[in-house]
C-alpha cells in the first residue's frame, strides 16, 4: 500500500514537472509574439551599442587631432544573425545594415524587400535606425564615395552591407591621417572597419 502510495505521488511530482517544463520552455523561445518584441529590443540595443562604439572612437580621435589612431573591437550577437533579425522585424528578404555618419554614427537595420528607413520613428516595431553623437560634426550622409561598399537609401549614404557579412568580432581602427581623404571601408573578409578623418579636407 505504501509502495502504491510512493510511486502515485512520484508520478503526479513527474507530470508537474514536465508540465512546468513545458511551459519554460515556451516562454524562453522565440515563437511568441511577446518574445519576437524582447528580441527585437535586444537587436535595437545591439545596433544603438554599435553607433555608440564607433561615435566613441571617432570622438576620441577628433579630440587627440592630427595623427590620432585608436583601435576597439565589437563583437556581434544579434546583428549578423540572419534568422534574429528577420524574426524579430518581421522581414520577407535578405537583411541587410547601413552603416553612414551625419554628426555621429547611424546604423539602419533594412530589409532588400523593403528599404526604409524609418528617422523619427518612435514605436519600437517600425524603428530601425540608431544614431549615436560625436564630437566629430560633420555631414558625410550625402557623400556615398567616401563609403564602400556603399549604397544610399532614402538620402541616407552609407557603407552597405548583408547582416550575414559581418564578423562575429569587428576591428573598428580610427585616425585622423590629412594626407588621406576622408574613408569609410568595411571588410568582411579582414573583418575589419577603417575610417579615415579629414577635418579641413
């Protein structure tokens, strides 16, 4: 009787368990509408981290002058992922990112069936372009001979590549040379960034 009693409550103690189980699981993956948000927020940091980084460095060798270089890395998650991002923002193409500078780094999350870019945008299921400030104030937006490779989207110029091109971990290298013209070249095979300023240039 006891035994019986034993295995009954072990049985009942294992379908709970499968049960909440289940449910965690549930929650955790990207199936619901609810986590297709979160992801999309995650991705939304990610791209605003991004311009924040590349500002960052741009603003600190502006303020060194002349001859300034300096070198940071980031490392993607989300913004190289093909599946997250055509998840998260609902895409029916190849996504693909818009990296440019007007008065700071701007980063546009596009899809190559639908390039909009949406400036202003305040809900977070439209937005898909981040800017970061710099020290650095200058318009380079309507300039797409200084990107490559490069495209220009909506008035917006930039260095325009498939999310899948990016590298896990980017080399994002920054100097100010005035013998240089002023260059924004991303390579995906070096997984590399390179800008170039030329303030009087």
């Amino acid at each position: 009787m006891k035994k019986g009693q034993i295995s009954l409550e072990f049985i009942f103690i294992f379908v709970l368990f499968i049960i909440l189980l289940t449910f965690s699981i549930r929650n955790i993956t990207f199936s619901s509408e609810h986590s297709s948000d979160m992801l999309r927020i995650q991705i939304s940091e990610e791209a605003k981290l991004f311009a924040n980084t590349v500002s960052n460095a741009i603003s600190q060798v502006y303020a060194q002058g002349p001859g300034a270089k300096t070198t940071e890395y980031f490392t993607f998650k989300y913004l190289n992922d093909e599946y997250f991002l055509t998840r998260a923002f609902d895409m029916d193409g190849t996504p693909q990112i818009l990296i440019g500078y007007k008065n700071g780094t701007y980063v546009a999350i596009l899809d190559n069936v639908n390039q909009t870019i949406n400036v202003n945008e305040t809900e977070t299921k439209k937005k898909n372009y981040f800017w970061s400030q710099s020290l650095y104030a200058r318009d380079l937006s309507d300039n797409s001979s200084i990107y490559y490779p490069n495209n220009t989207i909506a008035n917006y110029a930039g260095m325009f590549v498939n999310a899948t091109d990016l590298p896990s971990t980017l080399k994002i290298v920054v100097e100010w040379n005035p013998d240089r013209n002023e260059s924004w070249i991303i390579n995906s095979t070096a997984q590399e960034l390179r800008i170039n300023l030329n303030v009087g240039g």
